[in-house]
C-alpha cells in the first residue's frame, strides 16, 4: 500500500541529501523517548505557519458552508413556500448529518491519518453545493444538505487535532486560537458571496461553494502528517521526518519510541477508565456551548427583525458582529500563554453569558448592538481556546475519538437547537428566546470548572 506522506517524504529526502543539521538539544543519543518530548523545545518554523495557513482556511470553509444557509433561509423559503419551522429543520440538516459523520471520521482519521482524511472531506465536499444549486425542491435539498454534513464533519473532527498535534507546546494554545479566528473569516466570506449574488438568486449563493474543493491541493503539500499519529503507527522513520521538517532539527537515530498499541484504541476508550470523567465534562461544554451559540447564531436574522432592522440591516449587523470576534480572538489567543486554558475560558464564558442576558433585556438599539459586540467578543474568544482544549485534555490514543465525540455533541446542540429556539420564538418574545440561550452558556461556565489545566504540558 503507498504511504500518505508523499510531501514529506520529498522534504525528508531534501533534509538527508543535506549536511546534518543539529539534533535537539539536550536529547541523548539512542534514548527513544515518546513524540510529545520533541515538541517541548522546538522552534516555531516556516513549517508551522506554512501548515497554519492552510489548516486556517480549511476552518474557514468549515464556518462558510455552516452559515450560507442561514443567510440564504429567507429566500429558499420563499422559493419553496416553507414556513418558519421547515426552514429551522433546512438549517438543521447539515449538522444532522455531521451526528454520524463525527463518528465516521473520528474512526477513519485513526485509520488512515489527520492529513488524508482532512484531503478527503474537504476535497469531497465539493458536489455538494453544485447538488444544492439544482435541488428541485425542499425535500431534496434537505437530504442534499444532510449528505453535506456527513462529509464536511470530517473537515471539523481533523483541524484542530491535527494543528494541536504539529505545533510546539509553548505554542500550542496561542497558535490554535489563532486558528478559530477562521470563524470570523468564513462568516464574513459567507456574508460577501451572499451579497454578491443576492440579485441572481439562492441557488447561485449556494453553489458559488463548490469552489472550496480545490483546498485539498494546499492542504497535499503544506500540511504534514501528525508525528503522533505516525509514532502510534509504528512508524518512527516517518514521524522522525515530520518532526525535522518542522523543526528544521535531526533527532538522533532510535530516539523516537514507538507506541504502536495506541493505534488499537477502541473508539469506546474514551468512556473508559479516568477518560470517562473527562469525557462527561466534555459532553456537558460541547453540548451547552454549542447551544448557546447556535441556537443565538441561527436565528439572529429573525431576532434583529422583531427588534426593527430590514434585511439588509440585518447582514450588516452580522458582519459587525464578526468583526468583533477578532479582538475577542486576539486577546483570548495572548492571555490563554499568560493564565492558562481554564482561566480564561470560564472568564469569556461568564462574560459572554452576561452579554447575552443584557442583549436579551435591550431596549434601545445602541444597548443591542453594545450587548451583541460583547457577546461575540467574548463567545468566540471562549470558542477559540475551547477548540485546543478540547484535544489537549485527552491522550493522543483517544484525542481522535474524543474530538469526534465533541463535534458530535455540537452537531446534536446545532440540530435541536434551530427547531427549538424556532418554535420558542413563534410562541415567545425576543427577550425571553434570548434569555432561554443564554442559560446554557452559564452551564458552559460550570463544567468548564472541574476541567482539568493543559497549558504548558506534553501532549499525551
């Protein structure tokens, strides 16, 4: 069977038909030790930001296709006749999908690796939008949009591990909240191809994403394979060639151990044992985090509407919004290297909760925009150091799975939570809709409590 490392492969040839560069400092010759020690001191390299560019934009495609539905709901309503509720389950199917498609790819990513399931998802996700187009009614594109999820989950349960996995430790947090600040991006992108297209119709809006499956071909030959991963496979000559390829430094020879019985970890394993603690926590933040965030993101237009503002008000509103998700980035991306994860987290969360019951009780406009700007301030600052916790609290043996875990509980809170926040806001104001959210962003805020600190720490 070919390997799946053909990028590194060419850059380990280049780096042994070189002179021999430094082996770390520190390391004696012929002790193998586990992958995570030669992250402990390495340098942060071309490689890394190379490997970071490319990994950004896939989460910026990720945050792209989850939003264009919601932005274009109106109009695929109108096209198809479809009251409220049937737009909620529309804006539903794409996670729906992603239930089972979390598990799928948190199962194949430990097969066959970060990398080539990342390639995968995203260079497959491609048709989807094109069948989006050319859906002839709302039953079609739901299923269409089902589908979509299945294989865009993958792009969701990779991302973070794999960047977790490549970067130094001191690194680690600050680089992959930097990479949430992707949300932002894609949001906006999502806004602009809306606006673009807005005069040819939903179906141009939509299908104006399949362009996204070309990213696969930077991801080929920028993104190197997790030297976990490969360390787990047994393959330690590969792992050792990531490893110099990022560093730009040799590890003696035999000083890479094998941990080839972690490659056997049933996806199970994370329910088991002191990971079972671990991941009923994980469950509780995923689940209520992802609530109150989506429940509050899916129907913003709607929400903004009982409040006065028109359609195209409401898109600017939105794009203001994300603006402010970068300085909530920024600043939780700094403070997580100075605090630490758990510091910072329950401190956005607290505060974002905050901002969601004071946007819940606004009465003037200048209130509802102040309260919104925090809100995403500090909700996407939490969702920033979320997305590297959430792999840093388990072993590289169970990270995949847990991951995947984690999405999956997201996906199920962005499944119910459109229908139900839909129906709350037919029977219901906007205050109490509002308020109802927020409560599960101050259930984030508790569970995050007992988790435990990674900041500064080998990765498992």
């Amino acid at each position: 069977m070919a390997r799946d490392i053909a990028p590194d492969t060419a850059s380990d040839a280049a780096a042994n038909a070189a002179p021999e560069a430094s082996s770390f400092d520190g390391a004696t010759p012929g002790a193998a030790r586990a992958a995570g020690y030669w992250f402990e001191d390495m340098p942060l390299t071309r490689a890394h930001w190379a490997a970071g560019f490319v990994l950004f934009f896939a989460f910026v495609i990720e945050a792209w296709e989850m939003m264009i539905i919601i932005l274009s709901a109106g109009n695929i309503g109108a096209s198809f006749g479809a009251d409220a509720q049937m737009i909620g389950a529309l804006i539903s199917a794409i996670f729906l999908g992603m239930i089972p498609g979390s598990i799928l790819w948190g199962k194949l990513s430990n097969v066959i690796g970060r990398k080539k399931s990342l390639m995968i998802s995203i260079g497959g996700y491609g048709v989807f939008p094109l069948l989006s187009a050319a859906a002839p009614s709302l039953e079609v594109l739901w299923w269409v949009r089902f589908f979509a999820g299945v294989v865009l989950s993958g792009a969701l349960v990779v991302t973070f591990p794999l960047f977790t996995e490549l970067l130094p430790v001191k690194w680690r947090g600050r680089g992959t909240v930097f990479l949430s600040a992707g949300w932002p991006v894609g949001t906006l992108m999502a806004v602009a191809v809306t606006t673009l297209f807005a005069d040819a119709g939903w179906r141009w809006v939509l299908g104006a994403s399949a362009i996204v499956s070309l990213w696969a071909a930077p991801i080929y030959l920028l993104a190197p394979e997790s030297a976990y991963w490969l360390a787990a496979r047994g393959r330690t000559d590969d792992a050792r060639g990531v490893i110099r390829r990022l560093s730009g430094r040799n590890i003696p020879a035999g000083g890479l151990a094998t941990a080839q019985g972690e490659a056997h970890m049933p996806f199970t394993g994370i329910f088991q044992g002191p990971m079972l603690r671990v991941t009923v926590l994980n469950t509780i933040v995923n689940f209520c985090f992802a609530w109150g965030y989506w429940g509050m993101t899916s129907w913003l237009p709607s929400l903004l509407a009982r409040k006065g503002l028109s359609a195209p008000e409401g898109l600017g509103f939105i794009a203001l919004s994300a603006l402010f998700m970068f300085p909530g980035y920024l600043t939780a991306s700094f403070l997580t290297g100075v605090y630490g994860r758990k510091k910072v987290m329950t401190a956005f969360v607290a505060l974002a909760a905050a901002a969601g019951f004071g946007f819940a009780y606004s009465d003037t406009m200048t209130q509802l925009y102040a309260w919104n700007f925090m809100l995403s301030f500090f909700s996407l600052g939490a969702w920033g150091v979320w997305n590297t916790w959430m792999g840093e609290i388990y072993d590289t043996a169970n990270r995949a799975a847990g991951s995947a875990w984690g999405v999956m509980l997201q996906r199920v809170a962005n499944t119910i939570a459109p229908v139900a926040i839909g129906a709350i806001l037919v029977a219901g104001s906007f205050t109490t809709t509002v308020a109802f959210i927020s409560l599960f962003l101050a259930a984030t805020f508790v569970a995050a409590l007992f988790l435990p600190e990674t900041e500064g720490k080998r990765l498992g």
